[in-house]
C-alpha cells in the first residue's frame, strides 16, 4: 500500500511565473546580492552571516572548506581573511524562478591571484527578507577552464 502523499500549503505568493514580474524580482536579489558583496569586500563578517539563512539546513561550500548550518557558516566567517579589497566580478547572472526563489551566480577575479573565482548563491525570500539557503564558491585556472 502507498503511503498518503503529504500537500504542502500554498505561499499567498504566486509561483507562476506567468503571474509574477520575474524582471522586479531579480532587481530585488540583485540589490541584495549588491549588498552583500558590499559587506564581503568590507569584511562586514556581521552582515555577511545576516545574508544567509538561520538554519541548520543552510550550506555554504567553500574554496577549502564545508559549512552545514547557520552555526558552521558563522565559524567560518569568524576565521576568514578578508578578500582583496580590489575584487571584481563579471557576468554576473540574477535568475529569479518565482516570486519567492532566485539565484545568483558570478565570476570574480583579484589582483593577488590568476585564479578566476566561481560564486553561486540560492536565495529565497523568508518574512523577514531574501536569504542565502545554500551557496558555492570555487577557484579555477584559466588554462585548464574550457568554455562552452
């Protein structure tokens, strides 16, 4: 016998993308994002950890290490170097998939590395304002990075 198939109440937001203006959505994660990069070049370490979602069930993997909850990440943050001040990013993408769900995705280079960095952010939007749910950070060479 099959077990009942729970429901999952529906948000009052709707998930059609028909229905939303998916373009004001993404500008709200865009200034989001904005910011928190703001606080990352800043070593705000306080307003970094405020960006991301306090949960057990946030991840954040990053270039050397695994943060699985909101405790990890804050570990992390309390021990991370701050970025080269002169960090940049480049094609950045903000992809927002329904009023209440996006992505952020970019590359970003500094003067102290040849390295070229991954970022990759999903954030949802809680009542008190857009979070990161899970996030992924990587370096890659450029001669050994195939585009296609």
């Amino acid at each position: 016998m099959n077990a009942p198939v729970e429901t999952v109440a529906s948000s009052d937001r709707s998930t059609h993308a028909g229905d939303v203006d998916l373009a004001k959505v993404a500008a709200e994660v865009r200034a989001v994002f904005d910011a928190y990069e703001a606080a990352l070049v800043g070593h705000d370490n306080a307003a970094l950890c405020n960006f991301f979602w306090d949960s057990p069930h946030t991840i954040r993997y990053g270039v050397a290490e695994h943060s699985h909850g909101i405790d990890s990440i804050r570990a992390f943050r309390a021990d991370a170097a701050p970025v080269h001040p002169q960090r940049r990013l480049r094609d950045t993408t903000i992809t927002a998939y329904n009023a209440d769900t996006a992505s952020a995705c970019t590359q970003f280079m500094a003067p102290d590395t040849t390295l070229i960095g991954r970022q990759s952010q999903t954030w949802v939007r809680f009542p008190e304002g857009w979070k990161i749910v899970s996030a992924h950070v990587s370096n890659v060479n450029p001669d050994r990075l195939t585009v296609y």
